[in-house]
C-alpha cells in the first residue's frame, strides 16, 4: 500500500546472496511499494539485512535477484561514505558530482561548504578523510543536488549532536514533501518520522502500514 501521489519505487521479488562459500541469503523475495511522499522505516536487528537493501536501493550493490525501478529520483544512501573518488579532493568530488546531474558547480559547492563544515579538508584528498568527514561530505552533497528520495542509514554515524540536529531540520522538516526510506536503531525517530515499517528478519521481509505495530515487534525481536 502507498499513501501519497502514486509510486515512486517499485521493489519486486527482491534477494541478495553475497557471494562466499555457504553464504545463505541476507533476504529473499522482498517485495514493496514507496510513494511519492512515503517515509518507510527499515527496521531489523543488525545483521538482518538494513544496509544491504539501503545499497542496493542507492544502486551501490546489485542484487542476486528481483528488480528495482524508480520513477522519482533517489540519493545515494546518506551515513554511507562510499563513492567517493579517494585520491581526489572533496572540492574535486563535489566539482566531479555536479557535472554527473548537470547542477552549477558554484552553487553546488557552496551549500555543500555552508553545511557540511569540512572547512580546509575540501582540498585533501577523500582517502584521507575520516568514516564521519565522508558522510558529511556525502550529506552535504545530497541535500545540495536535492532528490525526491532520500535513503537514510543510521544518522548517528554523520556527526556529533548539534550536527545530528542540524541533519535531522534540514532532512525532515525542510524537506517534508519528499519520500524517505530510513534505516535506524532510534525508535523515537523513526516514531517522529516515519509512517510505515518494513521489518527484515530470517531473511524475509514484512510491511506494516502502523508504525506502533511495527515498533513494538520490532522491540520484542530485539529483546527475544
């Protein structure tokens, strides 16, 4: 079921299997719908599989099997570092970036500047950068480039508090006509923020369209 505007993702028979001996699936056959305004929470104990199906939304991992479509436009998945030109200079990522989406790179770099608070690091290099400095520059950029569809894993990991507050106005308060998929252990966040839940557990996965329901399986996973 999805609530807002019609569908902006459309995820079907979905599965991911890495590719070691004796791997089981970390999912099989996921299937979900997200609406143009939908913030549908991933929840699952760690290791269940929140990441992976953050990265295979973003298009940073491939799945085993199943499809996923889009028709609005998604972020790579914000807490997650990666895609980053290492040797190249954060000012040098953020000139490469606005070039893929066709945006002015002055004005690009100039919000990523004013919110990520790199300061001096924009001209290191991206290898030197700590996991937090990455997500930041990877924050910055999203909220820059401005998608429909944000893929949100684990905040926490993007700064201290003033900056999570920061992230958190900019993300779900300036930005509350967008669709979001978040993934994180904050039950109140993802009670403040989100209306729907998608619980991954044994490798199979569930929607709930009550978020309280959600909420409460969710914690009686993680206590059992």
């Amino acid at each position: 079921m999805t609530t807002q505007n019609g569908i902006g993702l459309l995820v079907e028979k979905l599965g991911k299997t890495y590719l070691t001996a004796g791997a089981k699936p970390v999912f099989t056959d996921l299937s979900f719908q997200l609406g143009r305004q939908d913030r549908l929470a991933i929840l699952g104990r760690n290791g269940q599989g929140k990441s992976t199906l953050i990265k295979i939304l973003g298009g940073v991992l491939s799945p085993s099997e199943g499809a996923v479509s889009w028709s609005m436009t998604s972020s790579w998945p914000i807490g997650f570092g990666g895609g980053f030109q290492g040797s190249l200079s954060g000012v040098d990522n953020i000139r490469f970036i606005s070039r893929i989406y066709a945006k002015r790179y002055e004005e690009v770099f100039d919000r990523v500047e004013t919110f990520a608070e790199l300061g001096k690091a924009l001209n290191q290099p991206v290898k030197h950068y700590s996991s937090g400095m990455r997500a930041r520059l990877a924050f910055g950029l999203s909220l820059a480039i401005d998608f429909e569809c944000y893929l949100v894993d684990e905040l926490v990991a993007v700064g201290d508090a003033r900056f999570q507050e920061k992230c958190n106005e900019e993300l779900f308060e300036r930005r509350a006509d967008r669709a979001f998929l978040l993934a994180s252990h904050s039950m109140d966040m993802i009670k403040l923020t989100c209306q729907r839940a998608l619980i991954i557990e044994g490798g199979k996965a569930r929607i709930f369209d009550d978020i309280d329901e959600a909420i409460d399986i969710y914690n009686w996973l993680r206590s059992s």
